[in-house]
C-alpha cells in the first residue's frame, strides 16, 4: 500500500515540474512538451500536482480540453484514493 502512495507522490511531484518547465518554455519559445504528455500524466495519477501547475503557471488554463480532461481524472482519482483510504 505504501508504494502506491510514492507512486502517486513521485507522479504529482513530476506533473506540477512538468507544468513549470513547460510554461519556461513556452516563454522563451523553445522546444516543449506534447499537450499529450502532459495529459497522461495526470491521467495516470498526477492530477493534483498537474492542476497546481496548471493554475499556479497559468499554464494551459485558456485551453477547454484541459479543463474538461483534469475534470474528469480528479473526479476518477479522487474516487480511488477514497476507495484506497477506506479500503473498500
């Protein structure tokens, strides 16, 4: 149980860099991310530390399909994490 609560650490941490380094790329207009990248990130359990790098860098906030996508992972990943929590 305890390793599935580093993975999901290690996965947000690098979801919410990941933001950080993209946004830094995007202002000196170099080479960045794929929007998919970023995106399955989250999907596999970086949600959280992928919205606080969204909203925190004002990174992707303009773009509806991240908005609908981040939706829907939370709502899935937040459904998991009670089901972990309370072992049921």
């Amino acid at each position: 149980m305890k390793y599935i609560y580093w993975y999901l650490i290690i996965l947000n941490v690098w979801g919410f860099f990941l933001y950080a380094y993209d946004k830094a790329q995007a202002i000196r207009h170099k080479k960045r991310k794929r929007e998919q990248t970023l995106l399955l990130v989250a999907m596999f359990g970086g949600i959280y530390g992928c919205i606080l790098g969204m909203y925190g860098f004002h990174h992707k906030t303009l773009k509806w399909k991240f908005h609908l996508c981040h939706l829907i992972f939370l709502i899935v990943w937040c459904y998991v994490l009670i089901r972990l929590i309370l072992n049921v």
